[in-house]
C-alpha cells in the first residue's frame, strides 16, 4: 500500500509542475504604418498618381503638398477651398475627425487610437 500512495504523491506533484511550467506569450508587436495604411486607408486612397483614382486621392507627398490639390481629382467643395498645407498637425486632426478639420468635408473614417493615427502618419511621411 505504501508504494501506491507515494505514486499518487508523485503523479499529483508533476501536475502542478506543468501547469507552472507554461511558456509566456509572446508581446504582441503594434502593427507598422504600412501595414495599417493597407489596412485603413488603401481602400480608398493610393500611393500612387499613376494608379487609377478611388474614392479617395492619392496621398503619395502628402506631407507638405497643399490640401485639395491633386490634380484629376474632384474634392468637395469645402475641401476644394481649403488653404493649409498637410503636416503632421494637420494630417493627425483629420485621422481624428475630418469633419472638424474641414466642415462638410465627406471623408468619414475617424481614427481614435493617437498610436495607430502616428504609424500611418509616420509612414506617410516616409515616402515624401
């Protein structure tokens, strides 16, 4: 009897051990502006003016390119009269809330994460 209850001892104790032993999950990595651009914003927009226009316009040179001011495209009125150049102030404003940047404005993506609006933002900013 007393070999029995030393092996149940034994059983019970490598349980324990293995439950303690599991292996910690990796940290998940943000994902990186391209990715994210690809994700949120190349639906509608390009990277390219040698693509075919989306609903969007192209945002390649964005950074520092006059607002409303890509040729072949039809903004909307408000946006047509705009009178700012895209930076990074500005480009952040409109990620969060393009309505409030530009009254009647019809782009209706919002990004509320200030992260994920950097990222995109800072990829932007790459490929100037």
């Amino acid at each position: 009897m007393r070999g029995v209850g030393l092996g149940l001892c034994t059983a019970m104790v490598l349980v324990v051990r293995a439950s303690d032993a599991q292996m910690p999950l990796p940290v998940a990595k943000p994902p990186d502006g391209a990715t994210l651009f690809r994700q949120q914003c190349a639906v509608c927009h390009t990277l390219s003016l040698s693509e075919p226009m989306r609903q969007g316009p192209p945002l390649v040179k964005i950074v520092g390119r006059p607002a409303g001011r890509v040729e072949s495209f039809k903004y909307s009125e408000a946006l047509a009269k705009a009178d700012f150049s895209w930076d990074e102030v500005k480009l952040d404003a409109w990620l969060t809330n393009p309505q409030a940047v530009i009254p009647g404005v019809v782009m209706a993506y919002r990004q509320g994460k200030p992260e994920t609006r950097t990222a995109i933002i800072a990829y932007l900013k790459e490929l100037n």
